[in-house]
C-alpha cells in the first residue's frame, strides 16, 4: 500500500509521506486561493509576501497575547491588509498585476524583517508553543495509514479539504460561474449582470488570506518561530502548481503534493552523508517512464528528449547497480523544488491554456 | 509643434512631479517607521544626512552604491520597453559574479587585461542565466517572471555551495571565497574610500542604453513589440527574437552589476549573499525614474543614499536597516498607483475632444 514502506530508513518511507503532506500544505493553501484569484483573472505573485506576513504577525500575536487563536486570527487579518492593496492596485487602479505583486513582496519582506528585528531583535530566540494535533477518533487507529492521514493539525485538514470545496464553488455554483466569466470574458459577464470588480475583490481576498493561512501554518504549526524570509520561496512554488495543475483544482493538488514530496525529500536527502540507491532507483524509473511516454506520445523534440531520459534511466541503474558513496551538496537538494518546478513549466505550459483575461484589468465600455 | 512641444513638457513635468512626489511620501512613510521603532526623529534625521553625505567617506559610499543600482535599473528598462519584464536580475547578479570569482581567483595577468577579462566574465554569466529564461520563454512559453523567480532560488543555492564547496577560502570556516587578486579589481577612485572607478561605468552606460533604445533600430524594434506585438509582427519584426535580445542584454547589464559588486565591493572576497538585494532595489530605482534611461541617475542616488544612510542609522542610532527595504517597497506601490492616475487624467482630458474635433471637420467641409 505505502510505496518502499518495507525498505525501512531509506529516503522514501512512512514518515517521508507523513512529511510530504505536511510540506504540500503550505504550497497548497497558497495555490488553492491563487487558483480562484487567478481564474477571476487576477495574477497575484504577491502570495509569498502575503504568507510571510501571515506567519510574522500571526507569531507577533500570539506571544503578545498568549493566544493561539488571536494569532491565527491577526495572521489572516495581515493577509487580507496586504489583499487590500493588491486589489486597490491591480482592480480598483488597474496597475499591473505582476508588478504589484513584486511590490507587495519587497514591502512584506522588509515590514516584517523590520518587525521582527525591534520587537525580537534583543530577545534571542522566541520559541512559542504549537498549534495541536487532532487525532481523527477511529480513523486514527487504523495502522499504519491512521497515523499518516489522520493525525495532523486543523490547517492541514483545511488545506486538503478546501480542494473539493474550491472544485464545487467553482464548477457547481452560481459563484463559481461568475468567477470563471470574470477571468474568460469580463465584458459579458458584465452585461449578464456580474459585477466584475466584485468578484475579482473577492477572489484576491480570498488568495490572499489562504496565503496567510499558509503562512501561519509555518509560524504556529509546524515551527513555533518565525525566521526572515521563512516562507523560502513556496509563495512562487504555489504560483508554478497553479500553472502545472493547469488551472483545475484537482491539477494543483496533484502539482503540490509533487513539489511538497521534493521539498520532503529534499529535507532528508539534506540531511544524510550519502545518497541512498532508492533515490537512483526513483530517478531511473522516472526516467524511463518519460522516455515511454515519449516514445508513445509521439512529440516533436521527442529524439533529443528520448535520448536524454533514457540516458539518465540508463546511468541510474549503473549508479543502483554500484551504488557508490556518492555525495551531492546539500544545495543541490535545496534547489531541487525549484528546478523541478522550471522542468515542469518548461513542459507543461506550451499544452494548458489559461484564463484567457489573466493580468488583464478590466475596463467597463472597452470589453 | 509649439503645442506638441507645450504637451510634451507639461507632460515631462507632471511626471517628476510624481516621482517626487512619490519619493517624499515614501521617505515619509519610512520615518514614521523609524520614529514607531522609538528612536528620536531629531537624531534620526542627523543621522540620515551625516550618513549619507556628511563625510567624504560616507559621500564615497553613497556614490558607489548607485553603481549596481543604475545599471539593474537600466537593465528593467530595457526589457520593460520590450514587456518582457523579469525581475531575474538578482540571479544573474550572483551567477555574473561566480564567473568574475573565478577568473579573479584562479587567473594571474596583469591588471590591464586581468580587470577587463573579469568584467567580461560577469556579463557573460548574466546573459548565460539571462539565457534559460530567455529560451524558456521563446521556445517553451515559461512566463518568464516565474522562471526568474524560481532561477533566482536556484542561484541562491549555487552561490550557498560555491563558497562553501569548491571556491571556499582554505583553512576558514566562513563561507567566503580567498580574496579576489588586486589585479582583478577596480582602481581607486577616492582614497582612502569605496569609490572606485567603477563609477564612471555610470554616465558611459546610461548615454548608451538611452541612445540604443532612442535612436537605433534595436531600440525601435523593443518599443513596437513592447507596445503591440501582433502589428510588430505584421511589420516583419519578429517578437521572439526582439524578446530574446531585450532579455539578453538585461543579463548583460545584470552580470555587470555583478561584477562592480564584487570588484569594487567592500569585502575582499565573495560571500555568500553579496548581490545584497541590489537585483530587486534597481527596479524599485527604474519604476522611480519612471522607466527613463535618464531618469535612473537621479533616482539611483536617491536610492543609494538610502541604503548608505539606513547602515549608518543602524549602527548609531540602532533602527534596523530594513526599513530600507520596506521605503523601496512602499516607493513601487506609490508609483504604480500614481501612474493610474496619469492614466485616467489622460483619459479624462481626451474624452470631450472627440466632438470638438468633429465640429471642426463638419466646418470645414
């Protein structure tokens, strides 16, 4: 059931899925918000700012307060501050959207550093008790699979559960319509009767406050400290899963528990003196399941591409088959989110189609 | 024409208007910061000034902080004419200046070929990391202010193993590289400062990236594909090509930056983290020059003086220098909001003169 579970300590077991659906939650969150922002037609790169400023005052509020919840309430209302601006920008002055969003990253960044450094500066490290664990009752006994899916924090619940929630509003309402309408052709939804800027208001503020949420997650759940710049880049990863899910929200579940599973493996592969065959084994049979897929696909560049994969699922099984000492940089593995997601923008993006308004501001009388 | 001209220069002046007016409310914002954190607005401000000119050195160190500003700044422009914007500069900052370290380090000439070849090193790795967004761009459709955001993580890490790996100074513990050869490195420009010649990069650069995209058929070629890319390729220009190019050169002059850095820099060697955010403050720094070559120097010194002056507070006053960091933030939302309103000023004052028109053409038939 569980994939190498029977290997034992290698890089790919039990507590590696435990640790992948931890890491999907912050990419997730951030994505699912940005998957309705961006169907309304609004491109927000601002969610990693939006989630570091989650994280910084949902922390700043509860070692104020001493209340958890007071925290997570002050770290979403943070988002949506920031939400506001995006929306007054990118709706309200019909600014473009990529560069406000830049902005808004480079403010959140230096407000929450700047925070950060006069509050906590002279303080050594705050360490703040986390947000507890929920153990599903019954289903978290089940061996095994129990302690894996069923035994996590409230946020993780959310962030899983608000996939089918964002699949129904989107596909099965009237909500979901006009958010649709409003990223494809805003003109007639207008005339249908749509406030466009409603609904785009909307949709950014609810990306916004899922970042957040993200962002709190890190802060009070999984860490219970904020560090600058603690959200290292899954605000960007969360803008790539929109684009590999391909705009659809069981797409960017599926994109996020990819790169969540690489960031875990990364933390593991990080961690460890030399690289284990198992990872040799993955990498040559993904390898060679693309190099499969190629050769029945029929693509245009598919000779090169084809020579290439099957070179690596080549070389992998001589490296498995010898499996050396080898011993990468802990860098290579810190960057390999990153450079899987380029591989997969690279590859996925000539194929999806996206919102056809996307980063347009919407004019009334000019549709 | 005399009315084109008065447009042109009501125009012009509304402009600055703004960006001065963004300016002063920025520097606003920020004091009001610096006035929260609890530090006394009087000695707040002293330091501010006496930081950022009150001594030749600190004078020294402003200018040679607008160095890496202007040329990231002009680099925006340039793909921002083409709206091909990235915002990779900081990446190819840092993989411009792995290629000058290496030169610098593992190189023994003379200076009057060493420094050059270092140079050249630094652009050359700012348009090979340019290159990848570029390419995925043009040939794969990547937007590229994803892929420059992803390629910037990247470099992080390649320059986080470089100084820690392969170019680490023997017998250190610090992630730094030996000291860059004083072959490899920039001249004096000052004394007993900062200043090196590197400034005179400066005036060189501006006239030339100001002339190329005023005056010649590249620069017209970005601007018709930055305005309208189906016409421009009606017109026989391909939009591709002029993308890739525009994309190209911002490396260029991102690389170069790069190499200013890290051979007119403080520290003797590379460190971990020396692109100091300067990729992202040279867009705030061009979006202030509201997207003018010329305008880059006046707001590059501005900026410049921020950061030189937020150190020295830092250190005497105790306000932490990321307020910096948060002005340059709050300087691209003022400005993109002031720029809607030129918008629709424009669109205010064009709307009644289409009738006006219409009557005059009636008369005259």
């Amino acid at each position: 059931m569980i994939p190498f579970a029977d290997i034992g300590v290698g890089p790919f077991d039990t507590s590696w899925l435990t640790s992948t659906l931890i890491l999907t939650t912050p990419i997730l969150l951030p994505a699912v918000g940005e998957l309705i922002s961006e169907r309304a037609g609004v491109l927000n790169v601002g969610l990693e700012g939006m989630m570091l400023a989650g994280a910084f005052f949902s922390f700043w509020a509860a070692w104020a307060t001493g209340s958890l919840l007071l925290g997570v309430l002050a770290g979403v209302a943070a988002g949506l501050a920031f939400g506001v601006i995006m929306s007054l920008l990118a709706i309200e002055a019909q600014a473009d959207q990529i560069v406000s969003g830049v902005g808004i990253n480079i403010v959140a960044i230096g407000l929450t550093t700047f925070l950060f450094d006069e509050i906590f500066g002279a303080r050594g490290l705050v360490e703040l008790d986390r947000i507890g664990l929920i153990e599903i009752p019954g289903l978290s006994s089940i061996p095994e699979l129990g302690e894996l899916l069923f035994d996590h924090d409230a946020v993780l619940y959310f962030a899983f559960l608000s996939v089918p929630l964002a699949a129904f509003l989107l596909y099965r309402t009237k909500w979901g319509l006009s958010i649709r309408a409003a990223g494809e052709f805003p003109a007639a939804a207008d005339t249908a009767g749509v406030s466009v800027r409603r609904v785009r208001w909307m949709s950014v503020l609810t990306a916004s406050a899922m970042a957040a949420l993200a962002g709190v997650f890190l802060a009070l759940v999984t860490l219970g400290i904020f560090r600058q710049e603690m959200t290292a880049g899954r605000g960007f990863l969360a803008l790539v899963a929109v684009i590999f899910g391909r705009w659809h929200p069981v797409g960017v579940l599926g994109a996020c528990l990819i790169l969540g599973g690489a960031d875990a493996l990364q933390l593991r592969l990080a961690a460890r003196e030399a690289v284990s065959p198992e990872v040799w084994f993955v990498i040559a049979a993904l390898a060679a399941g693309f190099a499969v897929h190629l050769v029945l696909r029929r693509q245009r560049e598919r000779k090169v591409a084809f020579a290439l994969s099957a070179a690596v699922a080549l070389s992998g099984i001589v490296l498995l088959a010898s499996s050396p000492d080898i011993k990468l940089p802990d860098q290579l593995w810190r960057a390999l989110p990153f450079l899987l997601a380029l591989i997969v923008l690279a590859g996925a993006v000539a194929r999806a189609r996206m919102p056809s308004d996307l980063t347009l501001p919407y004019r009334r009388g000019e549709g | 024409m005399i009315g084109n001209l008065h447009a042109r220069l009501a125009r012009i002046s509304l402009e600055f208007g703004l960006s001065v007016a963004v300016a002063v409310a920025a520097l606003a914002i920020g004091f009001i910061f610096i006035a929260a954190s609890g530090a006394s607005f009087g000695e707040a401000a002293e330091a501010f000034v006496e930081g950022g000119f009150g001594t030749r050195r600190n004078f020294a160190g402003t200018l040679s902080k607008m160095v890496p500003l202007v040329l990231v700044a002009l680099g925006w422009i340039v793909v921002f004419r083409a709206s091909r914007f990235h915002v990779g500069f900081q990446g190819q900052i840092l993989i411009g200046g792995l290629l000058v370290a290496i030169v610098a380090l593992e190189v023994s000439l003379p200076t009057v070929v060493h420094l050059p070849l270092a140079i050249l090193a630094g652009v050359v790795g700012g348009v090979l990391w340019a290159g990848i967004v570029a390419w995925l761009w043009a040939a794969r459709g990547v937007n590229e202010i994803l892929s420059t955001l992803l390629l910037n993580l990247v470099a992080i890490q390649v320059i986080s193993w470089v100084v820690r790996g392969p170019l680490q100074q023997p017998e250190t513990p610090l992630p730094q590289t030996s000291p860059l050869q004083e072959s490899s490195r920039w001249p004096d420009l000052l004394v007993d400062t900062s200043l090196k010649l590197d400034l005179l990069l400066i005036p060189f650069v501006v006239i030339a990236i100001g002339l190329l995209l005023a005056r010649t058929v590249f620069g017209f070629r970005v601007r018709l594909v930055g305005d309208n890319s189906n016409a421009a390729r009606f017109a026989g220009v391909s939009p591709e090509r002029t993308g890739v190019y525009a994309i190209l050169l911002s490396g260029a002059l991102a690389g170069l930056a790069g190499s200013s850095l890290l051979l007119a820099g403080d520290t003797p060697g590379m460190t971990d983290g020396f692109d100091g955010g300067y990729g992202f403050q040279g867009i705030a720094v061009a979006l202030l020059a509201r997207n003018s070559p010329w305008g880059v120097i006046p707001a590059a010194l501005l900026f410049a003086t921020l950061r030189q002056a937020g150190g020295v507070m830092e250190a005497t006053v105790g306000v932490s220098s990321a307020v910096v960091d948060v002005t340059q933030g709050i300087v691209i939302v003022l400005v993109l909001a002031a720029t809607s309103i030129l918008y629709f000023r424009a669109r205010a004052t064009e709307a009644p003169r289409a009738p006006i028109g219409r009557t005059e053409q009636a008369e005259a038939t």
